[in-house]
C-alpha cells in the first residue's frame, strides 16, 4: 500500500508538505514521515488527512473501490460517465436533468391521503 498523500495535497491546493501540516494541525517532521512513508499514521490520523483533502481513505491508500449497482442499467451508465471527459460529463448530467422533469418517465409517487384533521391516514 501506497500513501497517496502528496497527490492528493497538491490537487487540494496545498504546494509544500509543511503549509499543509500546518493546516492540519500536526509537525512538520511528523507530516514529512507520513508522506515520504517513513513512518505510517494512525487510523484517525489518516481519517483527518481525508476530511481535510476532500478525498476518502480509500483514495488515499490508493484502492479503487468496486461499484455493486442492484440495477445494471446504473452500471452501464456510470461505465460511461466514468470514460467521458469535462465536456462529455456535463452533456450527461444536463441530459439526465432535463429527463428529470418529464413526469412521463419518473416513478409516479404515491399521494398521502389526509383526514379532515391533516393527519396522514396510518401515520
């Protein structure tokens, strides 16, 4: 396993190991170790690091994180978007928002129906 760290540092906008040590609250040397993989950081340690990058545990060590999808069409979808560049991935989601608003094809929800108090019936 493979600390992500610098990566992810850097793409949060932080240019030096020590300015983001700063933020985070932690040493400077100790930041250091974490990064260089001289030394590894605890669960919560590593958890903070996350918050505070925008990115998950399981992208800081590096792992892909298998999608199970319970209908396979979402699966099909995702494969797509995920294969998109900037400009393919705003196309689909201005698409998928558009579809959003055609009640023809949206799962028609069932209406509460009141009593003359205003309660819901069952509620």
């Amino acid at each position: 396993m493979e600390l992500q760290l610098a990566k992810y540092r850097k793409l949060a906008g932080f240019k030096s190991r020590d300015a983001f040590a700063e933020h985070i609250g932690v040493n400077k040397y100790t930041y250091r170790s974490w990064e260089s993989g001289a030394a590894m950081m605890n669960l919560e340690q590593a958890y903070n690091c996350a918050i505070a990058l925008g990115c998950t545990l399981n992208d800081l060590v590096g792992m892909k994180t298998a999608h199970n999808y319970a209908d396979t069409r979402q699966k099909v979808i995702n494969g797509h978007f995920e294969s998109f560049n900037d400009s393919g991935k705003d196309e689909l989601a201005t698409i998928a928002e558009r579809m959003s608003h055609d009640p023809s094809i949206r799962i028609k929800q069932k209406s509460a129906q009141y009593t003359e108090t205003g309660k819901a019936l069952g509620a």
